[in-house]
C-alpha cells in the first residue's frame, strides 16, 4: 500500500453515471471509458506528476487519460497531453475553440467522451504546447453544468479546488492576467479519441 500523497483543498468528487444528464443515451464504448474514469475517482487518488499507475496513490492528467483508454483498447493513445493532442489532431476528430464563452457554436460539436485540452497550464517548453487534458463526461443533471472528469492540480468543483483524481466543472479558463502566455491557461479545443465505435 502506498502512501496518500499529502492533499490540499477539497475532497476528490466522483459522480454515479445516473447523475449524468442523458447518459443511457451514450455509445456503450463511451460508457466504459467513462464508467473507468468515475471508478478511479473513488480511490482518493492525489496529483501526481509522471505517474500514469493509480497503484502510485496518484496520477497526472495525461497519465490517467492513458491508464483509462488503455484499459479500454486504445493500445496506441500516447503518454503525454501534447502527443495525445498530436494523435486527435492526426485522425482528424479535433475542433479548436478560440471563443471564451461557453455557448459559442465551437462547442455545438462537443460529445461525452471528448478528450478536452488545455496549454499553459503550467510552465514547459513542448510542441505543441498542450499541456493539461481531461475527459467530458456531458452535463450535470443536478446543476445543468459541464463536467470532466481527469486529475487535476487545483481545477475546481462546486467552486472548490481539488488535488489529484476527481469530476471537475468544465469551465473555460479566464482571460490571461499574466504577460507570461506560457502561464495563462488557454482552452484550446476537443476531440473524439481517435478509433471510438459509436454505435
């Protein structure tokens, strides 16, 4: 057994899928690939940097997007947000969104099972430079809201932030306050994951 990675902020949420708005109505394939994720966010898992193992009592962003679609037969998905990017890129899924509201047209394409991306997240010289993604689990029935599921360094649910493998709010980021672009989170867009079976 390994130690719980020491924890800041709020307990870790997970979601039963019936809490999910229309989710009988999701591709059964899209109903393991979520069902996985909301399964490893009732193992209060914290954030940790290069782990891709929830045996490491942890995992980052692109390792939990890796552990998850392993697990469901995605054998070529790649390690990192920036090459997982790369590969929805490749397959032709993705859709970019430049809008900062959410009910722009950009997302009128959005689907349950999306991977979600993000750059400048934190601070690291990669091309391209993506470097957080989550999975979008669809609205809230409760709140009406958007939610994704992944591991997170601080995003928030319910307004509160949270550390490590949980359900977050899918909200995008505020205008950049900082001169540094490399330390302003931007969304950048989202995608099916390339070789989902909808039907």
């Amino acid at each position: 057994m390994h130690p719980t990675p020491e924890r800041k902020g709020a307990p870790n949420v997970s979601l039963s899928p019936d809490e999910i708005a229309g989710y009988d109505t999701y591709p059964p394939k899209v109903h393991q690939i979520i069902e996985a994720g909301l399964e490893l966010t009732k193992q209060n898992l914290g954030y940790s940097y290069g782990s891709a193992e929830p045996t490491d009592g942890g995992m980052d962003c692109s390792g939990f997007i890796y552990y998850v679609l392993r697990q469901n037969g995605f054998f070529d998905v790649p390690r990192d947000s920036s090459q997982q990017y790369v590969w929805v890129r490749k397959a032709g899924n993705f859709n970019a969104v430049l809008s900062r509201h959410e009910d722009s047209f950009e997302f009128d394409a959005l689907k349950p099972g999306d991977l979600l991306f993000w750059r400048g997240t934190y601070s690291i010289d990669r091309d391209p430079p993506v470097t957080h993604t989550m999975i979008y689990l669809g609205r809230e029935k409760r709140t009406k809201k958007r939610v994704m599921v992944g591991a997170s360094d601080g995003r928030t649910y319910d307004g509160k932030q949270r550390f490590g493998v949980s359900v977050f709010d899918f909200k995008l980021p505020p205008p950049p306050t900082s001169a540094d672009a490399k330390l302003s989170p931007v969304f950048v867009g989202y995608g099916r994951i390339p070789g989902l079976i909808e039907d």
